[in-house]
C-alpha cells in the first residue's frame, strides 16, 4: 500500500463542498455561493408562475405571494445543500417529505430557464408585430413550469430509481482461453445515503449476483458525503459475490470526510480495497493481474506503483475511478481500464446518451466503450446520484463485462 494513500484524519473535503471550516466557524464556500445565485436566477419564471396562477385565481397581492414563494425556494436550497455537505443519517420522513419534492421543483426551475429565457426574445417581437403592448408572458410560464414537473418528477421518482442490468463484451488481445468468457460484474457511484439507502444498494448487489459472475469490482464513490452511511456502504459491497472475490477502488467524494474507517469497514467484511497496488487472478495456472489507482483528485494515485508487481506477458484489468487516467493507462499496457466518476451526466438526450450530456461538457471519456490502441476503456454510467438526484437520458446500471480474446 502506498504510503501517498494515506489521508490525514477527519481530513476536510475537497473545496468544492458546500461548507468550508475556517477556524471553528463554517462559511460558504464559493461553490455554494454559485449555486444559490443560479437557485435565484432559475426562481425567476417559478415567480412569474406563481403570479400567474395568483391572479387567474384572485388570489390577494398576487406578487407579492409569487416573490415569497420564490425567496422559500432559495431559503429552502440554502437549508437543504448546507445539510447536504455532511450527509447525516436522519429519519425517511425528511427526504421523502422535503428533499425529493423540493429537487422536483428545483430540477424543474432549472428546466424552465432556456424555454422562459427564449420567450423574452420571442414575445415582444411578436407583441410589437400585432400592435399589442408588451407584457411578461406569465402564461407561457405557468404551462412550462407546469411541464417541468411532469418531466423532472419522472427523473426522480422513476428514473432515477429504475436500474438495468447491462451486459458489454471487451476483446482483449493475448487473452487466454482459460479467461474465455471471464465475467465481471461491474459497480461504479453508488453514493449510497440519504437519498440513495442501504436497501436500493442490496438490489443491485443482487442483481449482480444473480449472473453469477467471475469476479465483482467496484470503481469508487460509493459515498455522497461525510461518514455517517459507512457501515451501510460496507454492508452493501460485502453482499457482492464472485468466485474470486469483490475488489474495491476509491473515488473523490470517499475521500468528502475521512475515507480511512470506510476502508477498514469494508475490508472487515472480506472485501478487498485496492490503493494503488495489484494481485493476481489465476485460472487453471492462466493469470491475469487487477490493479488499482487510489483517488485522482486528492492527488493519491499513483500508476507507477499500482503496476509494479505486474509479471510480464500478462493481461492488467485496472480499476480507476477518473476515465482521464485512460490514456496513461493505455500507454503502460494495460488491457481494460474500468472507469466511472461522470455518471453519464445523469442527464442526457434519450438514446445519445454519449454525444449529447451533461458530461460531454466536461470529459471526454463520458460513458461507454473507448479504446486507444490494444488498450480498453468502459466508463460506467453510475448507479447513484450526486447534486439534484435526478436521471434523465441515462439509466443507472449494473454492467456485466465479458472477456473475449481478441
């Protein structure tokens, strides 16, 4: 085990974390301030929604209600994000009553903000070519709010909870035929807590292990913050079965806390966590050698050690959390890199899901297959959630690799 792997404990998050500690009084971190002036700004047509819907009814000082309802609606991102920062374990009454109703409505103010702001630029114009005076297009505000709800309550009632069990075969060159057909089942994000409990986790486990696979691997961000869910997390990855055994690499957010007590939790139950080191598979004296990188963004990996005990000549499945580590990976031989950290944006265009997405912004290895060279690449799309726990477009997924020589 690499000693850069070590974290300091009750080390901080990463600073893009919603609550910075300053001494001992927390403040808001900048992130934090960027999201409540985006929460303001989306709350705009939510006011002219409530406005309109205000003054069809007869509602008294109709403006003056819309404006309230829109300063709850940031009050309340403010109340829930801070919280959010550690996640702490509470009752289901809270989630179930405040935050799942509150992220619809929020999804939806984010999803009315090109359609509103499109109507400035429309309406007027076509006012000013009928003669009729200008005026805000309060209507059209309430029907596209109203649309919204539809669409971003689907995500994350339904969406959001809807798992597929995927199944994606990888050529490897130099295969031997003892690893013909290798499964491996493949879990990746689960950020298993408030919003995402123990008992969803245990459905995936199952369904995993219903295809009876070879060997279980997990490529990090099993945490969404904090280290209240701990031994929830660890209880989930032990449920995993594979005839040789469950491995584990760390991602960012196991590190948005302490991540130590969530490795020795885990490796008390029979699960190995991989910190920048290998081991070696062997099948009927055919070997193959799993390796894993540590964290990328708290700057623990370390590809040369992971890949030290490497014997030559023989096929390296590597589990990194960060899919931009693949180029470096391929460039050290390495067979099949197993990524996840993008989620596949959680929201994307139905059916092109790995051209048009949130992720395709901001990485260019997003979801999917990729490869450079003999060297492969698999980007989970993720299981959990993180930010607004929403899915549209991409499908949470248990992924089944299936190892085929080239």
């Amino acid at each position: 085990m690499s000693p850069v792997s070590q974290a300091p404990p009750n080390s901080l998050p990463p600073k893009n974390a919603a609550v910075r500690v300053i001494g001992k009084r927390p403040r808001m971190s900048r992130f934090l301030r960027i999201l409540i002036a985006v929460t303001a700004a989306v709350h705009v047509p939510f006011v002219g929604a409530v406005a309109y819907l205000a003054i069809t009814r007869g509602w008294p000082a109709p403006w003056a209600l819309a404006w309230g309802a829109g300063l709850v609606g940031v009050l309340v991102f403010v109340w829930r994000a801070r919280a959010g920062a550690r996640d702490r374990r509470v009752g289901p009454l809270l989630p179930a009553l405040i935050d799942v109703p509150y992220f619809i409505h929020w999804c939806t103010c984010v999803w009315c903000l090109v359609p509103s702001l499109g109507s400035l630029l429309c309406f007027p114009i076509v006012e000013l070519m009928h003669g009729e005076a200008l005026a805000w297009p309060l209507r059209f505000y309430f029907w596209t709010y109203a649309a919204g709800l539809v669409v971003c309550g689907y995500g994350v009632l339904i969406r959001r909870k809807w798992f597929v069990v995927k199944d994606v075969e990888v050529k490897i060159r130099g295969l031997d035929p003892s690893f013909e057909g290798y499964r491996i089942a493949h879990l990746s994000d689960l950020h298993i807590g408030t919003l995402t409990p123990r008992a969803r986790g245990e459905k995936w486990t199952r369904a995993a292990n219903a295809r009876t696979p070879d060997l279980a691997v997990v490529t990090g961000d099993m945490v969404t913050s904090g280290t209240a869910y701990h031994p929830d997390i660890a209880d989930v990855i032990a449920t995993l079965r594979a005839k040789d055994g469950t491995f584990v690499s760390m991602g960012n957010h196991d590190y948005f806390g302490d991540g130590e007590p969530l490795i020795s939790l885990i490796e008390a139950r029979g699960v190995r966590v991989l910190r920048n080191e290998g081991t070696l598979i062997e099948r009927n004296g055919a070997r193959m050698y799993l390796a894993a990188i540590d964290d990328t963004w708290t700057k623990r990996d370390d590809m040369n050690r992971a890949l030290r005990g490497r014997p030559d000549g023989v096929p390296v499945v590597l589990l990194a959390h960060d899919p931009d580590r693949f180029p470096q990976a391929a460039g050290r031989g390495v067979a099949l890199t197993l990524s996840g950290h993008t989620h596949g944006g959680q929201i994307a265009f139905p059916f092109l899901s790995r051209w048009v997405s949130l992720a395709r912004i901001a990485h260019r290895y997003n979801v999917g297959l990729y490869r450079i060279g003999e060297s492969w690449l698999y980007v989970h799309p993720g299981l959990g959630t993180t930010g607004p726990p929403m899915r549209l477009g991409v499908a949470p997924a248990v992924v089944i690799l299936t190892l085929r020589a080239a």
